[in-house]
C-alpha cells in the first residue's frame, strides 16, 4: 500500500513538471482517485508541506511556482567524511 501511495506521488511530481496534469477532474482520474480526494490532497500538500503548487486555468494544469520536485523516502544526512571525498568541477 505504502508503495502505491509513493508511485502515485512520483506520477503527480512528473505530470505537474510536465505541466501536464489537465483539470483537476482529470488529474485525479489519472491518479486513480475521486476529485474530491484531489482537493484533499492539494489542499495538504499547500498547507501541511508548503509545496508551491498553483492552477492556470487558461493552460488547465497545475504547476509549481518555485523550483523544485516532491521527493518522498529516507534521505541521510552528510558527514564531514562524506563531504571530504566530493569533487568539484572548475
């Protein structure tokens, strides 16, 4: 279930990207769930997560308006060795 919940995450990520989502009917019957259960979700990541997510409505998709992409999983911080072995370009 946790990884059907990620996979529908990613998707979401990559078709607002694209900006390709459609209306937001059709967006969330490209998810695979109820309309209102999109609001619900939109409504929480604005509010709970503060993702910059926006609607055109003359272009019909929603996009976000900063840089940047959703990322959902277990992400380590960096140690002092990790940062000693990066290398830079010129």
């Amino acid at each position: 279930m946790l990884q059907k919940l990620v996979n529908r995450f990613h998707h979401l990520d990559a078709l607002i990207r694209k900006r390709a989502t459609g209306t937001p009917s059709e967006l969330a019957e490209r998810l695979g769930i109820t309309e209102r259960a999109w609001y619900k979700i939109r409504d929480e990541l604005i509010n709970d997560l503060s993702v910059p997510l926006a609607y055109d409505p003359q272009r019909q998709t929603y996009y976000y308006t900063k840089e940047g992409q959703l990322i959902f999983g277990f992400c380590r911080p960096r140690t002092n060795n990790d940062m000693e072995k990066l290398e830079g370009g010129q």
